[in-house]
C-alpha cells in the first residue's frame, strides 16, 4: 500500500480539524479524548503508537499517525485485534497513516507507505556499520526460510570520491566476479539536467549505483537505497535483484535510479558482498528476511 489518498485536515468528512499532537516517545491512544486527532512522532529510536480497544474506540473513531524522526513508529492495535488483517504496521521516517474504527478492528483508509511492510514479517538477520574503507559482505545468511531479502542501505559513502558501489553473489565459498556471471538493467534521471542515465549488459558484477561513483563527503548523504533480493538459497531459480535509490555522484549532482541485475547461473547463492574499489567508509548496510506468506 502507498501513495493513497487522505483528505486535507480541514475536510468536514472527518468532522474535525485534526489537530496535531508531537510525541517523542511511546504513546497509548485514548478512545475518548484522541478521536480525529493526528500524531505526530519525533523519536531517534523505535516507539510504539497503541492504538485504543476497538470497542471502547467505537464505530468511526479514526486519528492519523505520522513519523518524522528516525526511529520506526509502530501502530499496534490492542490484544488480538487487527489493522486490515494484520497484526500491527511500521510507520518510517516521512510516512503515515490514517486509521478508522468499526467498533471491533481497524482499518486503514489512507497512507503514504513506500515500503510498507510488517514487522512480523520483516526479520531483522544482520547489520553492519561501515568505518574506514570497509567492505560490506553478508555471508551464510540465506536459507529456505525466506524467498525473498530486503537489503537497506543508509548514508552510504567511498572511502575516495567518485567511486562505483557494486553487487557480487557467493554460490558456496567461491565469490562470482568472472565475465557474463551478471546481467543488469537501470534507468534514472539526474538533477543537473534531469535526463535520463540508462545502462545494461552482461557483466562481472552488478552496478548499484549505475556506473557513476558515489560521493565520498559525508554531508552529502551518500547512497541511499532498498534492494530486494529473490530466492537466493534456490539452486533451481536464478538469483535475482531489485533495487530503487537516490544518492550524491562524485560531481556533488543528485542522481535517483531504478534498476534490476540477475545471476546468469541458476544455483543456491549464500553471501551478498558490497564493493567500493577502495572500501566504504561510512553508512549503515542492514539485511532483513521477508517470511513466506
């Protein structure tokens, strides 16, 4: 879900201004006194917006829950109850969303959640911070438990200026890096003039950030970026990759790209290694499994 619409705070459908209220840490909704009211979180760690019993709540009680700090903010519901069928929802920073009442769950009937996902779902298996011309390898992580990964990188940046980050795949001990293991596709604009960046091939690894090298300064933000990893513990499907991001290019030009690579091998692959020719030297590399529904 994403991207949906929500009435401006005037709107009379809601039969109130919804006011906003700042919190900065954990906070249980009153059914009584928190009805078409929006939150607003400012936290730097995770906190928890307790959604009130749905009977005490009442038929058409609805309050709107927003993240503007870094910590995740997550809408639980109370006891066994559920927002659309789900145990609870991660809010991240710049997201929210609006929830109704009918008088026994919740619903949501608004949002702006660009990588929505629940955190039942969504495991948290490693993260690693990288310091001084690191390289970034997640190694003996994936199994059949999950199909797919979620790899998310934050205020990523080269240990020198201008250098590429790339994606290479571990099938048992062996790091594939020869000619043709990849193929790769991306397209993306850029800020200086906003046409497009394209690119694809066969290749000896898979370009992330779309054969322009990344910042190194770290007021610049980095590289930023989700990639989602498809059946890599599977020996019968070609490992495949997904990603979306926007970064800083060594030239201090904004760049935002979207691109997808794939291992030419069908085989089981069991480490994910982020390169920079001379290492990272900052941001924060996190892997998460996504269970099977």
């Amino acid at each position: 879900m994403q991207n949906c619409t929500i009435p401006n705070r005037g709107d009379d459908s809601l039969g109130s201004d919804l006011p906003v209220t700042s919190k900065t840490a954990n906070y249980t909704i009153d059914g009584d006194t928190d009805v078409a009211k929006e939150f607003e979180f400012d936290s730097a760690s995770a906190v928890t917006a307790s959604l009130p019993a749905a009977a005490s709540a009442g038929n058409g009680f609805n309050c709107i829950v927003r993240n503007v700090g870094d910590g995740d903010v997550t809408a639980d519901p109370n006891g066994t109850e559920k927002i659309d069928g789900m145990d609870n929802i991660v809010i991240r920073k710049g997201c929210f969303c609006w929830f109704r009442c009918d008088g026994s769950n919740w619903n949501i009937v608004g949002a702006f959640l660009p990588f929505f996902t629940t955190p039942g779902n969504r495991v948290c298996l490693d993260s690693q911070t990288a310091l001084g011309g690191a390289t970034i390898s997640f190694e003996d992580k994936f199994d059949t438990t999950y199909d797919r990964y979620e790899v998310e990188l934050i205020g990523v940046y080269p240990d020198t200026n201008d250098e590429l980050l790339n994606l290479v795949m571990r099938t048992g001990s062996t790091w594939q890096t020869d000619a043709n293991d990849y193929r790769y596709a991306f397209s993306g604009i850029k800020s200086d003039s906003g046409t497009s960046a394209d690119g694809g091939a066969n290749s000896d690894e898979i370009p992330i950030s779309g054969l322009t090298g990344v910042n190194s300064t770290a007021s610049n933000a980095g590289l930023n970026a989700i990639l989602q990893v498809y059946y890599p513990a599977d020996s019968a499907i070609k490992t495949t990759v997904n990603w979306r991001l926007e970064m800083t290019d060594g030239s201090s030009v904004m760049r935002s790209y979207y691109g997808s690579g794939q291992r030419n091998a069908a085989e089981a692959n069991n480490g994910l290694k982020f390169v920079f020719t001379n290492g990272a030297d900052g941001g924060s590399f996190n892997l998460y499994g996504i269970k099977k529904p």
